[in-house]
C-alpha cells in the first residue's frame, strides 16, 4: 500500500483549568514526543480548553503518514503515552488531505536530499602567507579620534540648533 496523509483529532484531559502555560508545556511535551515517531510530522493543540463531563479538555491535532487510518490512529497513541498525556478519544477526522498539505516525513525527506545532492570534495583551506612565517596577521583598525574631535559633539542632522 501507498503511504497517505491523515489528521488525527484527540481530545486531551486536563486536571483543573488550564492557564496558557499549562498549555504550552502539554505542547512542548506532545512535540517532544512527537519527535521520536518520524511518521507524524506535525502536534498542534487548540486553544481555549473547553468544560466537559467534569474535566477541561484540548483538542490536537496530529498529522500522520500511513497505510491507513488504524495505522495513523496507533502512531498518533504511541505519541499520547510517549507524552504522558490522557486522551477521551483519538480519531480520524473526516477531513481529507492531499499530499501536498502535509510534509513528508523526517526519514524519506532526508533520504531525498541526500540522492539529491551530489557529493562535490571540499577544498582545504589556504593557510596565510604570514602564518607560515610563525608571525601574527595583521589587522586593520579605524583611524584614531583627535582629542579635540571626541570632545565636539555635533547635533543630528536634522535636528540643528537655531540662533
């Protein structure tokens, strides 16, 4: 089988009302996570956290490459136990992807750029001429300021004083 985008939708619990903050790190962990599956390239959550059944709730979004949607499911699970992260449901959505929406996975995308590249020798630094010879280069500095110069201070230049 041909490998296809999906979107899976999670609804993630969250133990009383969530700040902004509490919702960056539940995001920081899921891409964390999200890391170590090279098939789902993209986590995001959406906030404001909504009161259901007794519990505040997230909804995320996983972008998943896989053979089909049972497939997408189980790897975007891994992610939510890899997080540490209670979930009431993971599902497909009923949103259809084209390819070209999503991108290609880590593996196969590094895998492409490398066949891409062709390999071309670096050529060795040259050394400079007074580093052979044992001596320090030469730098070059900005003329010095008279003390009289460093003294006067002349006003912008749009904005001089009238007499």
């Amino acid at each position: 089988m041909s490998r296809k985008p999906f979107e899976i939708v999670a609804e993630c619990e969250m133990a009383g009302f969530p700040s902004g903050a509490d919702i960056e790190r539940l995001m920081a962990r899921l891409d964390q996570a999200r890391s170590g599956q090279p098939d789902v390239v993209k986590a995001t959550v959406t906030p404001p956290a909504v009161y259901r059944d007794g519990r505040y709730v997230l909804d995320a979004r996983f972008l998943v490459w896989a053979d089909d949607a049972t497939g997408a499911t189980n790897a975007v699970e891994e992610v939510l136990r890899a997080a540490e992260v209670t979930c009431r449901f993971v599902t497909p959505s009923g949103r259809a992807l084209a390819e070209s929406e999503v991108p290609k996975p880590r593996a196969s995308r590094a895998a492409a750029a490398k066949s891409a590249r062709p390999s071309v020798p670096k050529k060795a630094a040259r050394p400079k001429a007074a580093a052979k010879r044992g001596k320090p280069a030469k730098t070059t500095r900005a003329p010095a300021r008279s003390k009289r110069a460093a003294k006067t201070r002349r006003p912008a230049a749009g904005k001089r004083r009238s007499r």
